[in-house]
C-alpha cells in the first residue's frame, strides 16, 4: 500500500529532482501547502501574502522507503537551519518545514530534528499538522529532468 509524504524545503523544483532518486519513491508532486486561500497560483504565493510553503507530496513504497529514511534524506537535500529561505530563494514560501499526518510521523519528524539539534544544527524546520495539498502548475512539474538542470539551491549534506 502507497504512503504520501509532505516536505517545504525552499524551491520545490530541487527537492522534488532529488526525492524522486530516492529507492521506493513512486512519484513526487510540486505544490503548495500550509497558506489561506484555495487553489493558490504560483504568482500569488510567490507575493508572500497567502502562507503557502512550497511543498511536495511524496508518493512512496512503506515496504522499500520508511518515512523516516524520507525525513533523514529530506533533512540532508536542504539546509534545515535556514529561515524562510534556501540559497539565492527568499521569503516564507520558502521555509522549510515537515507537514504531518499521523502522531507517528509528528513523533519521528520531532525525533528526528532532535537528533540534529543534538549534533549542534540550530534547525528551524517546523513541524506542523498538513492541510489541503495544491498541485502546481504543469511548468512545475519535473522541472529539473525537463529542463536537463541540477537544483542550485540544494546539494545533499550527509547529516546522519
């Protein structure tokens, strides 16, 4: 039975370029999550008054990948201890943040994050209940592979 998985971790495009390498993840979607408006448009979360994160929604194999390899790989693609932003992006659509569905994965995102706090990362990744997922816009979708392009504001840091 397929899982889904919801990460904000700066621009989507890198994180979703890097997810889908991962073993047991069926596919990852662009979006939006955690704002105050239905159906956002990328124009409109990108002028920072809606609340969205830039998101993806991570459809994975729980028999190949266990959601806390998806943390522990999401925590190492972005720089967790950025505020509001990841590289050159800057605002709050950019925050990185771990939207969760059960108590199980709220107990492992704040596990998690612990054991980074305990290796002295000053991570400021929220850790927040998810709400309604949005689809972004088809231009968004696999832009990475698309376009030929490596992420330029995510490079994998081994944390663990």
């Amino acid at each position: 039975m397929e899982k889904k998985a919801y990460f904000a971790g700066g621009c989507f495009w890198g994180t979703e370029h890097l997810m889908q390498q991962q073993e047991g993840v069926k596919e990852v979607v662009s979006g939006y999550m955690g704002g105050h408006i239905e159906n956002p448009t990328y124009q409109q979360v990108k002028s920072r008054t809606t609340g969205h994160a830039e998101t993806v929604e991570i459809t994975y194999n729980p028999d190949v990948v266990s959601y806390e390899t998806l943390l522990k790989l999401f925590m190492e693609i972005h720089d967790p201890t950025q505020l509001n932003r990841q590289g050159v992006d800057e605002g709050p659509q950019y925050r990185s943040e771990i939207f969760y569905q059960t108590p199980d994965e709220k107990e492992c995102a704040e596990r998690i994050i612990g054991i980074l706090k305990g290796k002295g990362y000053d991570v400021v990744t929220k850790v927040t209940p998810a709400g309604k997922f949005w689809i972004a816009e088809d231009y968004h979708q696999n832009y990475c592979q698309v376009h030929g392009i490596e992420p330029e504001c995510h490079v994998r840091v081994k944390r663990f």
